[in-house]
C-alpha cells in the first residue's frame, strides 16, 4: 500500500547523517514512474541547504510529528544535552534542534539496510597552507606581540575577497543571484563539484568568519579593538553603545565587512581542526574541502594584492585613540539624529 503523501508546507522530522531534525515540506513535485519528490526545509536551516527527497526515500527518512514524538516512539532520550545544532556555514549559528547520538530503531535500520550502500573513501580534512600564507600568520603573530594591531577597516575586507574569489568562477549572473536557492543534489555513486558548489563554499566561509570572528579567532591584544568597533556601529545603527554583539549583528554588521585576509586565513588554518569535530558526510565534506583548498590557491596566488605587510598594521594605542575618536564622533550624530526626530514629532503634535 502506498504511503500517504505530505503535503506543502506539513513539519515532521527528517532523518539526515544518522540524526533527526525538524523539518517542513517546502513542496511537492508528483511525476511518474515513481520519480516524484519532496523539497524539504530543515528549520532553522540556511535555505541554500534545502534537499530534495525523492518519494521513495519517504519510508526511510520522513517521520510525522515532532522531535519529541520521534524520540518517544523509537525510544530515543529526549536528552536536551544531546541535542546540539549541527555546526555549519555560515551560518552559522541558527539551527534547529538535533540529537546528534539518535538513530532510528532497529525496525528501520532493518529497512534501510535493503538499499544497495556504495563505499566511498574516507574525506581528509588535512591540508597545509601554501609557505608564504603560513609566514604571513607568523609574522602577524610576531606584530601582535610587538604591541600592533591591524588596521580596521582593512583596505580589502573579507567579504571583498570572496566577491573577487567568486568573480573567477565561471557561474551565469541568474545563477548568482538565486543561489540561496540553490538545493543541492547528489547523484548516488558520483561526487560532482559544480562552480555553484564551491560559490557556496566561500560563502559558507564568509559566513563562519562572522559567527566566530569575536569569539575564536582574535588574540588578546586584540579585544579592546573589537570592543570599540561593535560599540562604534551600535552608535551608527541608533543602538545604545553597550548593545551587545549579537543585537548589532542581527542589526546587519558583518565582521567580514571590516577584517581583511590576515583574519580570513587565521580561520582557514583553523578550519581542518573545526571539521574534524563534524559528523557530516563524505559529500559533504568533499565539497567543502575542494571549495577550501580552491580559496586557499586563489589567497596565495593573490596575496600581495590583499596584504600589504607592515603597513597593515597600527600600534594598538593609536587605534584605540582613533576608535574612540570614530566612536565620539557616531555618539554626536546618532544624538543630533535623535534630536531632529523629536523636533519633527513635536512640530507634527503642534499642527495637531
């Protein structure tokens, strides 16, 4: 007997990598033979990470209700410790709920084992960066120590960068300017990185760089800079200069916006180390290694472009002076903005 279709827009949980996820149908597609398929939404998901479900995977992997009904009727702990969010690009940060330690019952294991399982080699996530790229890291280290910071905003920023990066891959502007729409689909005994992949990728880079940019990739030296800086933008955007971080990044501040290649590659050298802690796929994990190791060559074949050396950097008390400077500065306007709002509400009360 023929399972019962989910209908648009319907949540259940999705079973991805051996863990269940809340999901939703984004929408149905019924063709013949067979070939009809899902587009599922993971909650909380960046969309560019939709996946398309064919019908037939429906038994294995699409379970209504919810998480909790999933765990109550496979006998899974409904363990809040266990259910972290599956760490990915960039984005970073926002995920739906996860028991990264659940699988199906054995009742299911039993059936998804009747699939014909391709082997596939294990994905290394080692790679070396090119000579003069981990030069650039020490020297930067040595200037850390030194008593000197990098200029912000650098001449070239990150999100620069991956904009030129992206420039050299051959992709039709439609293509750009859907690719969050991007779902990503893999052939079963084939791994395919198309230029739209490796978009993605950096993208994803770009995206990491913002989640952890304030929390893991900045020295010590450091902290006071990035302190200014956030306090600084809170001014420009009206905030209250204490706001917190999260508040002025969800107000539209990119990290990546004012840090330049220095801190991108202080990231990619982390990166190796980051993905081995995942639990992704090997398809996964391909193509994000491929689309790393792609940015990595265009860095170090484009690196006097993007570093200028000694230059880039400034003493960390000059910069704070000048961030105090840039932060008095904002304080005086977003006051004067202020002012005339409440001038023009009390000339429209007058009228009144």
């Amino acid at each position: 007997m023929p399972l019962e279709r989910y209908k648009e827009k319907e949540e259940f949980v999705c079973i991805y990598n051996g863990g269940a996820y809340a999901a939703r149908i984004q929408s149905v597609h019924e063709k013949p033979d067979s070939e009809g398929f899902y587009i599922v939404h993971y909650q909380g998901w960046a969309k560019r990470f939709d996946e398309k479900i064919r019908f037939e995977e429906q038994e294995d992997r699409m379970f209504p209700g919810t998480l909790t009904d999933y765990h109550a009727k496979f006998g899974v702990p409904n363990d809040p410790k266990s259910k972290k969010a599956p760490k990915r690009k960039s984005t970073v940060a926002r995920y739906a709920s996860s028991d990264d330690e659940s699988a199906p019952s054995a009742k299911t294991a039993k059936k998804s084992t009747k699939r014909k399982r391709f082997p596939y080699p294990t994905v290394s996530t080692n790679f070396e960066l090119p000579p003069a790229l981990a030069t650039m890291l020490v020297d930067d280290y040595t200037a850390i120590r030194k008593g000197f910071v990098s200029k912000i905003p650098a001449e070239y920023s990150i999100d620069r960068i991956i904009t030129d990066y992206i420039k050299t891959l051959p992709a039709k502007n439609a293509d750009l300017e859907n690719i969050d729409d991007v779902v990503i689909e893999y052939d079963s005994t084939d791994i395919r990185i198309t230029n739209l992949a490796m978009i993605c990728t950096a993208r994803g880079v770009a995206d990491y760089f913002n989640a952890v940019c304030g929390v893991q990739l900045l020295y010590h030296q450091e902290r006071h800079q990035h302190l200014e800086l956030v306090r600084m933008k809170a001014l420009e955007m009206n905030l209250p200069a204490h706001a917190a971080t999260n508040t002025v990044v969800d107000r539209g501040f990119r990290h990546s916006q004012e840090y330049g290649i220095i801190h991108l590659v202080r990231l990619l050298s982390k990166l190796p180390e980051l993905l081995a802690h995942t639990d992704w796929e090997h398809r996964i994990l391909s193509r994000i290694m491929t689309g790393i190791r792609d940015l990595v060559g265009f860095l170090d074949k484009n690196r006097s472009h993007y570093h200028k050396g000694a230059e880039m950097y400034e003493s960390s008390a000059k910069a704070k002076v000048e961030l105090c400077e840039k932060e008095e500065k904002s304080e005086k306007l977003a006051k004067k903005s202020r002012k005339s709002a409440k001038n023009e509400q009390s000339a429209v009360e007058i009228r009144f």
